[in-house]
C-alpha cells in the first residue's frame, strides 16, 4: 500500500499532543499566566492595604496619646480618675510596673512634635496589653489574639510624668488569607476556560484554512475561501486565495496549451485516419492503423492527465455495485476476462465519470499485465476500498510507488502506451478525495485499491446530508 | 455541393471547414443510400438548408464563421427535425452533454474510426424513421430529450445512467443500455430476443445470454421500489416494456 492510512487518533493520542497544539499552549499560557498574576496583584494590593492600615493605625494612636495629654493639661483628677477605671475606650492605665525600656525613635518624635514637649512612645504587643486577661480563664471560643497592641505612652509634664496606655486600632485581617486554596484554584479554572475560548478564538479560522487547503491539495477543487475573521487571519486567508488562485491560473494555461496542442493534432490525425481507408494494400493498412491508434491514445493520455487535475464534472451519489458490474460487463462484452466477484452495497458521493475513467484504466492495466481482471469491493473500517486485482507478474516492491509518476517506465513495462495510465487514475480519483494504492497479490499479481474516505459513503439505508 | 448519388433516399449535410476531412467524410458516406452535401461555413449550410430537407446534420463545432453549438441550438429552436451529429476534437464528458442539451442527437470526438462513423449515421437514421413513426401516433419522444421515465428512475439518455428521483446514480453498462433503448422506442411491443440482440440473431435463440443480460437489468431496476416488474415477460415470444414512456 501506498496511500496513507486514515489517522483516527485515540482520546489519550489527542490527549498527549494537546499540550503541543496551539490550543493547548494558548489553554496552558492563559491558566499559569492568569494565576501567577492574579497572585501577584492579590499579594501587591494586600501589602498596599496593610501599608495604608499600618499608617493610619498610626495616626489614629496619635490622636489618641495626644488627646489624653490635653485632657490631663485640662482635667488631670478626672482624666486619671476615668483611666484607673478604664471607662475611656482606647485607653487606660499603664501598669506600674512598666518600663520605658525601648521607645520608638519615630513615634516618640512625632508625638512630641504634636504635643509640644518630650514623649515617649514604646509599642507593645496585645500579651502586654491585656496582661490582666491573661491571669484568669477565658471563654473556650476566645484568645488574646483579637484583641489590640497597643503604645505605652510617657509624656513629660514638666514637674511629673504622666503615663498611659492607648490601643492601636485592632488588625482585623489578621485571619483573611486572601491567596489561599479557592482564590488558586478559582483563577486556574478561569484561565483554562478563558484558554480554552481564546484557542477556538483564534484556531477556527486557522481549521477552516487548513480544511481549504485539503480540498485544494486533495480534491483539486478551486473554492476561494471566504475572508473574515480577525484582521491578521484575513490577511492570510487572503494570501492563501491569491495563492490559490495562481495555482489554478497556472493550470489552466497548462490545460490551454495542451489541450490547443493536441486539438490542432486531431485534425491532421483525423484527416491521416481517413485517407488510410483508402490503402489498397490490406495488411500495410492494419498496420498503420495500429500505429495511428497508439499515437491517438498518445495525445489523448497527454490531454487526459493535464485535465484531470480540473475536472469540472459534478458531485453525484452513485451506486458503487452498480459501476462495478457494468464496468466489467463492458469489458467483457470485448472479449476481456474481467468479472465483479464481490458487492458491498454502498452509495457513496463521487465524481462518476472520474471514478469510470479511473476503473477503465486499473482494469486495462489488469488486463495488459495480468490478461484477466477481478473487481470488488468491501468496507475496510468506515472506508470503502474498490479493488481491482490480476493474476499477472505483480511488481518489485520498490517499484510500486514509482509507478503512480507518469511517463515511468517499470521493468515489466510492456511496448505501448504511455505510462501514465495509473497517473490519470491516481489524478481522477482524487479529483473525488479518493486515492490509489497498488500491492502485490497473495499467490501472484497485483492488487490496485481505490480507497474512498468515509466522508463520501452513504450505507444502505442511512441518510448522510453534508 | 456535390450531389453524390442517382436516386437518394433522403439527404446528408456534413458541415466542416477542413477541406480534406469534409471530403473524406462525403467519401466514407457516399457507398449510403442518401444523397450528400458537403460545406465549408456556416454561410453555406444556410444556402444549402432552404432546398430539401435534411435528414442529418453532420457538424463541427469549430467553423471560421460560427459555433457549430450555436448554429445547433438555432436549428432547434427554428423546429429542425433533421437529426444532428456532432463531430468535434472537444471531448470530455462535459462538452459531450453540452453538445446533447443544446439539440444534437449524437456526438462523436475526432480523430474516430471511420467504421464508427459509417456506425452511428445508420443507428441516426433508422432512430429518426421510428421517430417520425413514434410522431405519427402522437409524438411520444421529443428530439431533445434528456431523460425517459421509467416507473422510479429515470433514464439518462445523454450519459447512459439510471438516476432515483433524488438524484442517485446507477450506471449501466453498454448492453444495458442498448436494451433499455430498445424498450423505450418501441414500448407495448413484445421484442423477441433477435429484435433486441439483432447483432446476434443468429445464435440469439440458443444461447441464454440476452436472459441474463434481462435478468441483470431487472435486477439494477428493481433496486429502487417500485422498480421491479418494470419489464415483463411474454412466454415464448420475448418481453415488452409497458408504455407509455414520459419523456422531459
């Protein structure tokens, strides 16, 4: 065989190239990207709000130190009598027992810059604080934790120090883990989906492309792709018609020149065809009949391949069976051993004339080199396989892909003909998406396999509408 | 114009602008029994077409001053009733059907064998005689048409296939198509086997091999429903094809 197999790959295949696909790359940037940046931002935007708490915790425990130094300016008894009983939210007595051992640098300045005299400050932490709560049990649900530091304060009032204590306003993030489990996972899935719309986004117009330009490489059909999409895919697709289009103008001029050649032939051909009725001479004239015939399929095989590759004839669904039989009822009603051995009972949409003319030359080479033919055709997987088989010499099996190039003489090759039988066979059944395949026979012989792609068969019964 | 014979049976006009081939042609059909005319343009066959009337048209399709599609299509349309060969170096399957669409009732692709030739211009006229026939007992084919009727299927006349009514095709191989044929001119009428094997009448009433071909062709009609029984039999005398037959 040389047509390739049908590539169907498996779930865990698809699966195991995902990642090397543009939409598995466009699946796997998205979600990583999405998440590390997400983390990023989340990290950048709490630091900034704990930056901005930090700073007006700050200017709030100044408010307060300095508030509770004007009033004990104003009412010294009953600010100190209001501490001791500790009635004034965000403040209240220090422990006598404290030291002033390390004050802060920064606050004790900015403190006595407001105040107008020396201060001291010395942050502590809410075990301090609160050291009275400590000392008794406490309710199962509860700690020290929730509850605020707080500055030890030392003012100097000239002839005494006052001292006191004022809480900072409690960190109530301490418990919010903003980058934790669900916000990870949240932003993962997000980033696939969003992957997984981005890579359709952008493979669709990339798959319809891809699937123009099988029609155009298999099928030879000329079909300007329709141009939308994003800006950079229509350019593309653009230059993909334009493409497309000098191919085709480049064929047709070829088609022009030769079917202009040949037509010009045929003429003379026909006048030389003529006059040879008139040869007297019986065997002389056999003869150069014979060789007008050679010639004539000579020029008109030229003309065949440079067509084949535009044939115009439209799509039908045909009877595969019945193009089988006929084909060999023609063949021997010549005189040709050619039977139909085997049916599959399938429709399949293809090109008829190309598939008749395609037949008509695997059966004349199976006749050339085998003297006898056998069609058949049976189901191979969802394909159809059509099958023309000989019992001739077979071929090397190196020579059976050359064979497909025209004008390739093989070793077996007999005397006539141009060689290029099985090029036109191969150009027309792909003209229909199809294609040909030649092995060697089990016991002798050559097999030719036209294999038509499951896209075109219509079973018995079924309705395929595309 | 040259006048080819003593005491024709009827008239031949071969219109080709190559001046060997137009003669060589005349030559092939001159041992025929009608009378030949041959010319060059399209001129000429217009002067030749007002004296009597043609029974075949031989044509080609490339002429110094004219289309022979064209000069086709206009004779049709003009109700021409003469029969109309195409002979032309455009081949292809397409060019084929273009040529029977526009009106011709045959099409033969250069360079041919003159056996062929000589073939198809008898097969044309004996065609027209039972035209003319079919016209006097009400005119049952029209001249350009592509398909017959045939219970489900149609008949594709131009391309030798079975068509379904939505368009699926069967084909049929040549003796196939030759026997649907002969039911078609003639249908109600019981063909014995030598009337639809003629080639072969000399054995024909031994050999089983026109019951076979019957058999296949029963077999490919009845394919579709209501295809079956299409063709009957008639014990001891042959079969016959129940009319009548829609032409479109």
């Amino acid at each position: 065989m040389t047509s390739a197999e049908p590539v169907k790959p498996g779930f865990l295949k698809r699966l195991r190239d995902y990642p090397r696909s543009l939409a598995g790359r466009l699946t796997l940037v998205l979600s990583l990207g999405m998440a590390a940046s997400a983390i990023l931002a989340l990290q950048a935007s709490d630091g900034l709000g704990h930056y901005t708490f930090r700073r007006d915790q700050v200017d709030a425990a100044l408010d307060s130190a300095e508030d509770i130094a004007h009033r004990f300016e104003r009412q010294p008894l009953r600010t100190a009598n209001l501490l001791s009983r500790g009635v004034i939210l965000g403040a209240h007595d220090a422990n006598p027992a404290w030291r002033m051992t390390a004050p802060d640098p920064t606050f004790s300045r900015r403190l006595s810059e407001r105040l107008g005299r020396p201060a001291q400050v010395m942050p502590l932490l809410n075990g301090e604080c609160f050291a009275q709560l400590t000392r008794y049990p406490h309710a199962a649900g509860m700690n020290t934790d929730p509850l605020p530091d707080c500055w030890f304060i030392r003012v100097d009032a000239g002839d005494r120090k006052l001292d006191y204590v004022v809480d900072l306003w409690p960190d109530r993030s301490w418990n919010r883990h903003r980058v934790g489990p669900p916000y990870i996972e949240l932003i993962i899935v997000a980033g696939a989906l969003l992957g997984l719309l981005a890579a359709s986004l952008a493979t669709t117009p990339l798959r319809r492309m891809e699937r123009a330009a099988r029609a155009f490489s298999l099928v030879g059909e000329f079909e300007p792709i329709p141009v939308k999409g994003p800006s950079e895919v229509r350019a593309a697709l653009e230059t993909f018609n334009l493409a497309q289009e000098r191919v085709r103008e480049g064929l047709r001029e070829r088609t022009q020149i030769l079917a202009s050649v040949t037509h010009d032939l045929q003429t003379p051909l026909t006048r030389l065809r003529l006059r040879l009725e008139q040869v007297e001479d019986e065997a002389l004239r056999d003869r150069l009949v014979a060789d007008l015939q050679v010639t004539q399929q000579m020029v008109r095989d030229g003309l065949d391949l440079a067509r084949s590759s535009e044939i115009r004839e439209p799509w039908s669904v045909l009877d595969i069976d019945s193009i089988l039989s006929s084909t060999a009822e023609d063949a021997a009603e010549f005189g040709h051993r050619v039977v139909f051995s085997q049916g599959c009972d399938v429709e399949a949409r293809v090109k008829p004339h190309a598939l008749a003319r395609a037949l008509g030359n695997l059966v004349d080479n199976a006749l050339k080199y085998g003297g006898s033919a056998e069609l058949s055709c049976h189901r191979e997987g969802a394909d159809l396989v059509i099958r023309v088989a000989d019992r001739g010499p077979g071929l090397p099996e190196d020579e059976l892909a050359l064979a497909f190039q025209p004008f390739r003489r093989l070793s077996s090759s007999k005397g006539n003909g141009t060689g290029i039988g099985l090029a036109i066979a191969q150009a027309q059944v792909g003209t229909f998406g199809a294609a040909i395949g030649l092995r060697n026979r089990d016991g002798g012989g050559l097999i030719a396999e036209i294999r038509i792609p499951a896209t075109s068969i219509r079973g018995e019964g079924e309705v395929v509408r595309d | 114009m040259i006048p080819q014979s003593d005491a024709p049976e009827g008239r031949i006009i071969v219109l080709e602008d190559d001046p060997d081939i137009r003669e060589l042609i005349a030559a092939q059909l001159s041992r025929e029994p009608q009378r030949v005319d041959s010319v060059g343009s399209v001129a000429e066959l217009r002067t030749c077409l007002q004296g009597d009337p043609v029974d075949l048209l031989i044509l080609d399709l490339n002429l110094p001053d004219g289309d022979g599609l064209d000069i086709c299509r206009d004779l049709r349309a003009a109700g021409h009733q003469g029969a109309i060969m195409m002979v032309t170096a455009r081949e292809g399957p397409i060019d084929r059907v273009l040529g029977l669409e526009l009106g011709a009732d045959d099409y033969l692709t250069k360079p041919f064998e003159p056996r062929e030739l000589l073939a198809r211009v008898r097969n044309l006229l004996r065609r027209s005689r039972v035209f003319d026939g079919a016209a006097g007992q009400g005119g049952q084919r029209p001249r350009v048409a592509r398909f017959a009727r045939l219970g489900p299927w149609r008949l594709d006349l131009h391309q030798r296939r079975l068509v379904t009514h939505d368009d699926r095709l069967v084909m049929l191989s040549s003796a196939e198509y030759r026997l649907l044929s002969r039911f078609i001119e003639a249908p109600n009428q019981v063909l014995s086997r030598e009337e639809l094997l003629p080639e072969r009448s000399a054995t024909v009433a031994f050999d089983r091999s026109i019951d076979i071909q019957i058999s296949r062709l029963r077999h490919k009609l009845a394919s579709e429903p209501g295809g079956d029984e299409l063709i009957l039999t008639v014990r001891s005398e042959g079969y016959v094809l129940p009319g009548p037959i829609a032409f479109e």
